[in-house]
C-alpha cells in the first residue's frame, strides 16, 4: 500500500512567496462586481435547468444578463481610465 503523505506535503506545502501581491489582490477588488454579477447570471441559469423557465425566470435572467454587460463596461472604463498616462481620458 502506497501512502500519499509525502505528496500531499508537496501538494498543501505553501510558501511567502506564493502568496497574491498588492496589485493583484486591488485587481480582484476591482473586479468583484462584474464577478458577482456573473454568479447571479448563475444561479438564475441554473434555477431553470430543472424545469421550463417561467416569465418570471426568462426576466431573472435578462437582467442578471444586462447587469454583467453593464459592469463589464463599467470594468472597461475604470481600466481604460486607469491606464492612461496623468489619468485623462
């Protein structure tokens, strides 16, 4: 019988160094809308995979839809802002 705890060490082992910097942790920060909205699309989609979407399901969706366009624009703008040199647009 073979034991896996020497590559579950190497599988749980974390270091300091693997760790999320700065940077990335405010770009998920900024990108937590558009993720939210994208889980409420979700579960909206999922809700209707059990049976035929009613009106109430088709609008759910509709506007769980117009809500991640939205803040995928939204998210576009703030990084086109944010990326240009002095902060002009």
């Amino acid at each position: 019988m073979k034991h896996i705890v020497t590559v579950q060490d190497a599988v749980t082992a974390f270091e300091p160094w693997m760790e999320p910097t700065s940077a990335e942790l405010d770009a998920i920060e900024q990108e937590m809308p558009l993720i939210l909205a994208d889980v409420d699309l979700l579960d909206a989609q999922i809700i209707t995979l059990d049976h035929a979407p009613t009106e109430l399901d088709t609008r759910r969706i509709r506007r769980a839809r117009r809500r991640v366009l939205a803040e995928r624009a939204a998210l576009a703008e703030r990084t086109a802002t944010a990326s240009l040199p002095g902060g002009a647009a």
